[in-house]
C-alpha cells in the first residue's frame, strides 16, 4: 500500500492548465469510479477547486500506481500526456500526509489562513465517501486532516487578522468601536471598493447606510442596493454630525473633506468616535483631520499597510502551525506503520511466544522433575506446535501485503490476534488512551456531521 | 482560626502568582486556553483570599482596618471588581493587569506587618463602626478608580496606535476603544458613590470628634480634590460631551492625586488623619 498524491496548484499551473484540470462536483462520482477501476489504485480523493486539482490514491505499486493516476489525468481531460507532468507534483509516503494536513490548514493556500480549503476538502472526501472509493487509509488520513484544519484554527491565529483591503478597513472599525451593531455610515462617492466595504460592514452589524454622491441619481441608485438613504451633496457636513464612519472614493481632484468641515461637525456630535476610510487616489479627506480628537483616518496607503503586517502576522502563525501538523503526521503515521505487513508478522510471532513461554513454564511446574531430554523435548514440541499454526496465517498476509486491499486483511488480523488492545496496553498508558478517545470521539461526531451535511 | 487565615491567604497568593504568569503568557502567545487557566487560578485565589480575611476577622473578632490589612482589602476588591468586568465587558486583559497589581498588595502587605506596620492598636478615633465603613467604603472606590485608571492609560495607548496607524503587538492585544472607554466609565461611575458615601461619613465621624482644624487636614483636603476630580470626569462623560481623550487623561490626573493621598497617608505622621503608620 502506497500513499500517492498527483497534482498541481496555483505555485505549479498557470490559471489556462488549471482551469482544463478541474473536476466540478457533479463529475467526481464518474471520475472516482474511472480512477478506481485501475489494478493499480485502491482509494481515491480528487480535491478540485480554482487554485489546485490534486488527487490523492492508495496505490499498489509504487511507481505503477503513479502512472495510473497520470495517465487518468491525461485521458479524462484529453491533455498530452507529457506537456500534464511538466506542471504536476508527485509526492508520496509522509509527504502525502504532510502536504494534505498543510493544504488543510490553508498553508498551502494561495492566500495563508483562508477559510474555505477546509469545507473543500471536506466536500472532496464525501464526494469519495459517496462514490466508495474511500477506504480504512483515506477515511482516518482525512478524517484526522479535518481535525488538523480545526487545530490549527483554533490553536492560532491563522485565520485572525484582515488580509484584503476592505475587511481592514472593517477589522480598524471594530478596533474603534468595538460593536458595529446599530452604527450608522456614509458613503461618499460611488467606487467598487467603497461598495465593497460597506458591504462588509454592513455584515458586520452596521444599521444604516447614507449615500452621498456629486450625481444625485447615483447615489440614490447606490442608496437603493444598500437599502440606505441618499443625501444631497449639500447636506454631507450637515448629516455627517449623525454617522460614525465614512467611506469616502469620489474621483475628486482636491480634498472634498477638509479638517475645518470635520471639526465643525465634531460639536454637534458629543464626543462620539468618527472613523474616516479614503479609499480614493487622489485623496478626499485633508490628512490633518486625522489630528482631530476622536477622528481616525485611514487612506489606502495606511490599509496596505494593515494588510501587510497582518499577512506577516499569518506567516508567525503558519509557523506556529506547522508545529501542530508535525505533531499530527506522527500520528498517523505511527497507526499507518501498524498496518505494515513484517511488524504485523513480527507481533503475532512475539505474542505467541509470550503465550507459549507462559505456558510451557506452568506446565513444566505441574509435571516437576523432569530431565533435561524430556524438558527439551516438550519445548520443542510446543515451538513446533506454534510454528505450524502461525505459518499459514504468516504466508497468506505477505501474500496479500500485495493486493489492492491487503491492508484490510493485515487490519484484521490485528485485530483477530488483539494486537491493537496488547499495544495500547503496553505501548501508550493511561494519559495516552484517554487522549485516543477523546479523539475517537472527536471524530464520531464529525462524522455524524458529515452525516448531516450530506444529507442535506 | 487565625492559622487557617495565614495559611489561606498564603495559598491565595501563590494562586494569584500562578495566575500572573499565566496572564502574561497569555499575553504574550494569545493561547485561549491559559487565560482559562489564568481566570481559574485567579478565582481559586480569590476563594482563598475571602476565607483569609474571614477567617482573620473571625479570630480578631473583627478585622482591624490598618495599612497591611487595607492593602489586602484592596486587593481582594480589585479581584472582586475584575471579575464582575469581565463578566459585563467580556474582556480577560484586565486580568494581566489587575491580578499582578493584587499580587503586589498582598506581597507589600506581608512586608508592612514584618516591618511592624501592622500591628498598630486603633486609637479611639477610629473605634467606631462608621470609621470602619468610611475605610471599607473609600478602599472600594480606589479599586475603582485604579481599575478606571488603567483602562484610560490602555484607552491613551490604543488611541495612540490607531491615529498613528501602527500594528503593533500592543495594537493587536488591547481591546477596541469603545470597550475600554466603557470599562473606564463604568468603573468610575461604581467607585464614585462609593467614594461620596466614604467620605460623608468620614466627615461625620470628624464632626463628631471635632479634632481641631480637621477640615483643613491636607488628606482630607486632597480627599476632597479626588471627589472632585471625579465629579467632573463624570460630568464631562454623561453631560459636557467632552472627548474620550478628555475624560481619560482628567481620571488619569484623579488617580495620580488617589496615590499621592495613600503615599502622604502612610508615610507622614502628621495632622490628625493618621491611619495605618
């Protein structure tokens, strides 16, 4: 059993391969079961969304099971074979589980710490789940990558601090005000960004939207998407007395808000915080009203500014992250090693002969007495006794190490002979099988919400 | 009795130890489990620090309100008060202020009674119930006012940061504007009657004894200041619409004259109003 992933990203394809290499939801049932029919691979998952294609098999051979997942690349989507491997990625083994458990916890994503990865791989696996190509390898690799995506989000930051423009623009208000519940803000000027934030702080709670623009019309055409009100151009100062933040991205050429306007309106506002947003180059708002007491500025130069130091923020906690998934590669593949064929051999072995040396020394004390021929004898009889039983169970699993699902019969030969109960009797302690079943229990319950979320 | 007290106020002060470190790591790191821990430890420590003084009161058949026993009260409403903050406001930064702050108080607590400060017998000035109360009343209304005084110093920093467009670790720790405003403003309007009440009854107490020229004491004088220093922060924050930045530096002032007033109080044994020297 070989762990295999084949894929490209964002890092490896421009967007024209990319773009021939997805896999849309409503086709992966076809395209596991394809991938699947091949001698060479056991499981399947095919992650696919615009940054990445990466299919992820349990193959037999190792190289052989390689090729297999290329050439079915290759042949679903009519690409030359070759001119496919120059923008793949070939790993296997640990790297597989390493690069999933990443690309899970956003690492590998083309913007560090983003949410969505973790529900796509989610979907990925119950696309595969679905389609039963998703075996006893791939059900506990993914299951414990979820846990891994969870860990890594609530363990840091990742995922914490604004990295687009407008959701600064957004974070720096709830910086200010805390709540943005029942605030009320304005609009000026009609730019996509300034629609973009106040879209966003508009998610966030914010009550009423004003809108101001030169062209009337336009404002209240913009006041309409946002169910605001529109303002005349000559009331701005005049209402600005009630609002707590403005947006602010006309195409003026001066500044449309100067520091005598603002402090004008500052009497009338009872010493409430008013946060200004300039998004627009040149710029609207005179820079000195951000000497103005409880007046905050913000232009774009100062937001890029937010944003790059809450990217560098998300690059100490990608750090901090990679400590969780070294953790977590360890334990898997502790319980991956498990399903290996010599170690299963070699434990059977050593658990017989525990039994057998046990055994034959209550014995020897019952029968008492006895020479060293006929003590020798009776040893060798239950060595012998042993050995036959174990031959046939012993050749029939390196036979089946070889076959498309030799780890199953591997697993339940462990379990047949307590393998599993004998190590974590003897090989974790206490501290440890409790953490296994919270972990066990962890993953039942994702498991019934995955139930859930297919079901609906 | 009185060795439970001991024992219990020097669990209360590891406790309270622990939970200091724990404050800073979190802090530090921003791992939610150790503020956690850190608010457990601290509760745990408050418990401990209640039976303290219980149990002390119960053995002295009343707790006699000196310098080192003063301190320990003060640190236990500081714990008292944090914890009815984070309750209503929600934020556990306080708790890397005010809880290494109570440590402190009982540490120098420890070191006035070693000094022979605690020990001191209540003239009969002070063996009256109001006398009592006046002091209970004002040593709350400091804890407010420090709790106020700390969030206005955060309310001065985060301002700081957000007009100066920073990034810093200090912006990304200390909580929105609004919220600490909120502390502020909530904090001292609690101590302020309080204060009011303490210092009514101080005064009754004075006139009562008449000591001569007691209204012109400089620690009631300087009592007075802080009442009204208060009495205008608050009127600024509900009535005179006053900025935030107004009201933080004015309770910043008021909780500059509250320090004066217990340095002058504990370390000049003059006038007539001497308690804890």
């Amino acid at each position: 059993m070989h762990l295999t992933l084949v894929g490209l990203s964002h890092k490896t394809a421009p967007i024209e391969i990319r773009e021939k290499l997805t896999f849309p939801a409503h086709r992966q049932a076809d395209a596991l079961s394809l991938l699947c029919s091949s001698e060479w691979v056991a499981e399947a998952v095919i992650l696919s969304t615009c940054n990445r294609t990466e299919i992820y098999a349990v193959t037999i051979g190792e190289d052989t099971g390689v090729d297999a997942v290329i050439d079915f690349m290759a042949e679903y989507h009519d690409l030359d074979r070759h001119e496919l491997v120059r923008y793949l990625y070939i790993t296997r083994g640990e790297a597989v589980v390493k690069h999933l458990f990443r690309v899970v916890s956003s690492l590998d994503s083309m913007v560090i710490g983003e949410a969505q990865i973790l529900g796509q791989t989610k979907e990925a696996y119950e696309h595969s789940l679905e389609s039963g190509t998703s075996g006893r390898a791939f059900n506990r690799l993914f299951r414990q990558s979820f846990e891994v995506g969870k860990r890594v989000r609530t363990e840091t930051d990742i995922g914490e601090n604004a990295v687009s423009i407008s959701y600064a623009a957004v974070e720096l208000a709830r910086k200010v005000f805390d709540s943005l519940e029942g605030r009320t803000i304005l609009v000026l000027g009609a730019g996509k960004m300034s629609e973009l934030t106040a879209k966003h702080l508009m998610c966030n709670g914010v009550k009423a939207v004003l809108v101001a623009n030169r062209t009337y019309e336009r404002a209240v055409e913009l006041a309409e998407r946002f169910e605001g009100e529109a303002i005349r151009y000559d009331d701005l100062f005049a209402r600005m007395a009630e609002v707590d933040i403005v947006i602010s991205s006309t195409a003026a050429q001066h500044y449309v808000i100067t520091r005598d306007a603002v402090a004008a309106t500052l009497k009338s506002r009872g010493g409430r915080s008013l946060f200004l947003i300039d998004i627009a180059v040149p710029r609207d708002i005179e820079p000195t009203v951000n000497e103005l007491g409880n007046v905050f500025l913000y232009d774009i130069d100062d937001l890029n500014g937010v944003v790059e130091s809450n990217l560098d923020e998300r690059m100490r906690e990608a750090r901090r992250a990679e400590v969780i998934i070294d953790e977590e590669i360890a334990s898997f593949l502790d319980w991956l090693e498990s399903l290996e064929v010599v170690p299963t051999i070699a434990a059977i072995r050593g658990k017989a002969e525990v039994i057998r040396s046990a055994e034959l020394e209550k014995a020897l004390k019952r029968l008492g007495g006895l020479s060293d021929k006929e003590r020798q004898t009776v040893e060798a009889l239950s060595c012998a006794i042993v050995s036959k039983m174990l031959h046939g169970p012993t050749a029939r699993l390196k036979q089946a190490a070889g076959t498309k699902d030799g780890f199953t019969v591997v697993e339940t030969a462990r379990h047949l002979y307590g393998l599993e109960e004998a190590e974590a009797r003897h090989g974790h302690g206490v501290f440890r099988n409790l953490l296994n079943l919270r972990a066990k229990e962890l993953t039942d319950d994702k498991c019934k919400e995955m139930g859930d979320s297919v079901g609906c | 009795m009185e060795q439970f007290s001991v024992v219990a106020f020097w669990f209360a002060t590891v406790l309270y130890a622990a939970a200091t470190v724990l404050y800073g790591y979190w802090f530090l790191s921003k791992r939610r489990t150790f503020s956690w821990y850190a608010t457990f430890l601290t509760g745990a420590g408050f418990l401990c620090h209640t039976l303290s003084v219980y149990s002390r009161s119960v053995a002295t058949e009343g707790t006699l309100l000196d310098g080192s026993n003063t301190l320990i009260l003060l640190a236990w409403a500081l714990v008292l008060i944090y914890f009815a903050m984070e309750h209503l406001i929600k934020i556990k930064v306080y708790g890397t202020v005010l809880v290494p702050v109570s440590l402190v108080l009982m540490t120098i607590s420890q070191l006035l009674q070693a000094a022979g400060q605690g020990g001191v017998t209540a003239s009969p000035l002070v063996e009256n119930w109001k006398v009592g109360i006046h002091v209970a009343l004002i040593t709350f209304a400091n804890a407010g006012y420090f709790i106020g005084a700390v969030a206005s110093l955060a309310y001065l920093l985060q301002e700081r940061q957000l007009k100066g467009h920073k990034t810093s670790v200090l912006f990304r720790r200390l909580p929105p504007l609004g919220s600490i405003d909120a502390l502020a403003r909530r904090a001292i309007a609690f101590a302020f009657p309080a204060y009011s009440a303490g210092l009514l009854l101080g005064v009754v107490r004075a006139v009562e004894t008449d000591p001569p020229g007691w209204w012109a004491d400089p620690r009631v004088v300087l009592a007075g200041l802080v009442w009204l220093v208060f009495g205008v922060y608050l009127f600024l924050r509900y009535r005179g619409g006053a900025t935030a930045r107004t009201t933080a530096l004015i309770a910043l002032g008021g909780s500059a004259i509250v320090l004066v007033l217990a340095v002058i109080a504990r370390s000049v044994p003059a006038g007539f109003h001497i308690f804890g020297v």
